[in-house]
C-alpha cells in the first residue's frame, strides 16, 4: 500500500509579527536587535513618545539611527507624537520603513499620509481606545495599515482591552467591502492566550513588547507568536 505523501507548498502563517522594544533591555540593546533579527519577527516596533500626547517619554532621532545600523527587519514606527508633520522627513532619514501617525494628532490628516508615502514609507494611521474605525473611511485606500490602540498608548505591559474585538470586526469589513489590502495591525496586551482569537477576528499584524522581552526565551516566544491560531 503506498503512504501518503504530504508536501507543504506555502507558509500557512499569514499573520506578521512587530517586536516592541520598548520594554528591553536598553543596555544591551543591540544584542536584543540581534535577538529579533535572528528570529522569525517581520518587523521591528519602535514607540515615539513626547511626553506631551502620551504620558511617557521614549528615544529620538539619534537612537532610531543607531538601531537602523543593527536592524535587519523594516523599522514599524509608531509616533506617539503631537504635530508629526514637523518630523516625517527627519524619520524618514533616521531610518523608518513604515510609520504611523495617530488619528488624534493630524488635523489635515490626509496630507499627512500623502506626504509620508511620497517620503518613501507605508503609511498607517492609529486609533486610541476611544477612538472608531469609521472615521477613516474615506482614507482606508490610502493606508497601508490601520493601528488599533489596544491598550491606552504610553506604556508597555497592560491589559488587553476586550471592546477591541468589535473594533478589529468592524474595520475587517469595511476593508473587505471595499476590496482594500489595508492591513490591520494591534498593540497593546498581546500574548499567547488572546493571539489565536485576534487573528480569527481579522489582524493582520501584531506588536508584542512586553510578552516576548519578558519571556526567558524571546526566539521561542516569537515562534510561538508567529505560529498561533495557524
Ligand atoms: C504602547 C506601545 C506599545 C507597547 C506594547 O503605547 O505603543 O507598542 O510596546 O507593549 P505590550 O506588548 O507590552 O503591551
Ligand atoms: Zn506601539
């Protein structure tokens, strides 16, 4: 009797995982680059925080630069940051792949995203909590991305906020409607418990700080990030 043979053809993983720096070990930051280099991470995630639209400050143009030099993975830059028009350009030169601007921030919101693609990067725009997907109908097909804010933006380790499943469904239909390829990404409280459910509710890329710095293996952690719900 002959066995069957089973040849996988393509990847089944469709989901992209974004390591979140912002909860590593800045002593050692390179090695930590390194660490998400040699794994399966897509993307690596670096938090632009002023002090002034977030509760919390992080790292500017210098820093961005320097991790540019180690990085092997395109640089998914969140900008948590009032006026982010004064800085496309400046983030652009420092090393951004893909950047993000949140809704709250822009008020000529849609010149904002014309300008970063004709800097070069895929533009994304983000929601805080409170914020609805809907507002951004007439801006989806611009967008590479849309960010669901699942946590309150400033801080690495919090709780997954649950109403975020009825968010992520909702955009997932008006992309689907439209015949958009705008992917959804979340952040905030992802882990291996909710990762599988959130894939299933549409999302398309998934930071992850505080779940795979705190894990004691980081690689294996991702792996498993990566391979879920698949
Ligand atoms: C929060 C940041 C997140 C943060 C997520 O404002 O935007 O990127 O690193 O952290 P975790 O995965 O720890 O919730
Ligand atoms: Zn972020």
């Amino acid at each position: 009797m002959k066995k069957a043979i089973f040849v996988k053809t393509t990847s089944m993983y469709k989901h992209l995982i974004s390591a979140s720096i912002l909860n590593a070990d800045f002593l050692h930051l390179e090695d930590e680059i390194r660490m998400v280099n040699d794994s399966e991470a897509d993307l690596l995630h670096l938090d632009i925080m002023d002090g002034v639209f977030v509760p919390n400050l992080t790292f500017g143009f210098p820093v961005i630069r320097q991790i540019r030099s180690v990085a092997e993975k395109p640089l998914d830059v969140h900008l948590m940051i009032i006026n982010p028009d004064r800085y496309l350009e400046a983030y652009r030169d420092a090393g951004a792949d893909w950047l993000t601007v949140h809704y709250e921030t822009c008020t000529h919101l849609h010149r904002t995203i014309q300008n970063i693609s004709e800097l070069g990067m895929k533009p994304s725009v983000s929601l805080n909590p409170h914020t609805d997907v809907s507002l951004l109908e007439n801006i989806l097909g611009d967008l590479n991305m849309v960010l669901i804010m699942t946590v309150n933006p400033g801080f690495g380790g919090q709780k997954f906020i649950p109403a975020s499943y009825d968010k992520i469904r909702k955009l997932k239909k008006m992309i689907t409607k439209k015949g958009y390829d705008t992917r959804i990404q979340i952040d905030g409280g992802v882990n291996e418990g909710n990762i599988a459910g959130l894939a299933e509710a549409g999302v398309d890329v998934f930071v992850a700080g505080n779940t795979i710095f705190s894990a004691d293996d980081p690689t294996a952690m991702i792996h498993r990030l990566k391979h879920s719900g698949n």
